[in-house]
C-alpha cells in the first residue's frame, strides 16, 4: 500500500522525480523508493515508483540527514545515553538528599525535645536556687540538708 508520495517537480511536466513511501499490509515494514513518472496522472506514476523505482535503505536515509544537519545519528544517541546517565545520576543524588533531608528533621526533633527537657531542667534549677537564696535569707537549713530536702519533693511531687 503506497503511504506517502513526495514528487520534486509538479505534475503535468514532461517527467517527474518523487519518492514513494510504501508499508506492507501485514508486517507494516516501511519502504521508500526513488524513482520517475509521466506526470499525467500521481497515483499511477506513484504505483509505477513503487514497483520499478530505487529503493532507499535506511542507511541513505540517514546519510542524507547527517550531512543536512552536520549531526550523526550515533552522535545522537550517545547523547541521549549521557542524558540518561545523567537523569539517573540525579535521581540517585536526589534520593541520597531526601535521606538526608529526613535524618536532619530527626535531628531537629530532637532538639527540639531534648530543648523542651533542657528547659525543664533549667526551671527546675533556677527554682532550686530561688528556694535556696530564699532559705539562706530567712537562715533556715543548712545547704546540704535543704538541697536533699528540694529534691526528694520534687521526685514525690514533682515539680515544686
């Protein structure tokens, strides 16, 4: 079955130069032929292509467009190759930074509780002293005996 016709003079000359581009209706293999027509009518001079016209391999195919572009297509594929190592070398970095990035907020966590607890201590202390000074103001206790006392009362009750 003829798929495209690509003709490189209009009809109606004496002759014509096209391309045909036939697919075969069971395997859908693609085909290209070069070849020559009256210019009377483009179906027949395309089925006329088909059937006595040069084929075009592949190979021409991507000579032509290499020297048109000054880009090989092996060129282009070891390009495409790079950018996937690439891609896959980000998402290798962006996995090792998003481990990162999660033992951080652990990290922050538990700042932020032992913080929490580092203030309860240091309001534990700051109260011990305020009671002390308040004890050796009055001359109540001695340090020691006063100390002993605070703390068993706070481990009984908990905060004073």
């Amino acid at each position: 079955m003829i798929k495209k016709q690509i003709w490189f003079s209009q009809m109606g000359n004496d002759k014509i130069i096209g391309i045909v581009i036939t697919e075969d209706d069971i395997t859908k293999e693609r085909k290209a032929f070069l070849g020559t027509g009256s210019g009377l009518n483009e179906s027949g001079d395309a089925l006329h292509v088909a059937q006595t016209g040069a084929k075009i391999h592949h190979s021409m195919i991507e000579s032509i467009l290499e020297q048109l572009s000054d880009v090989s297509i092996e060129d282009i594929e070891k390009e495409i190759v790079k950018l996937k190592n690439e891609r896959d070398e980000l998402k290798d970095q962006n996995t090792i930074l998003e481990r990162r990035v999660k033992k951080l907020k652990n990290v922050i966590f538990t700042i932020k509780k032992n913080s929490e607890t580092n203030v309860s201590v240091m309001t534990t202390i700051f109260d011990f002293v305020d009671a002390f000074e308040n004890q050796l103001n009055d001359g109540l206790l001695s340090a020691r005996s006063f100390a002993t006392d605070y703390f068993k009362s706070i481990s009984k009750n908990g905060r004073r």
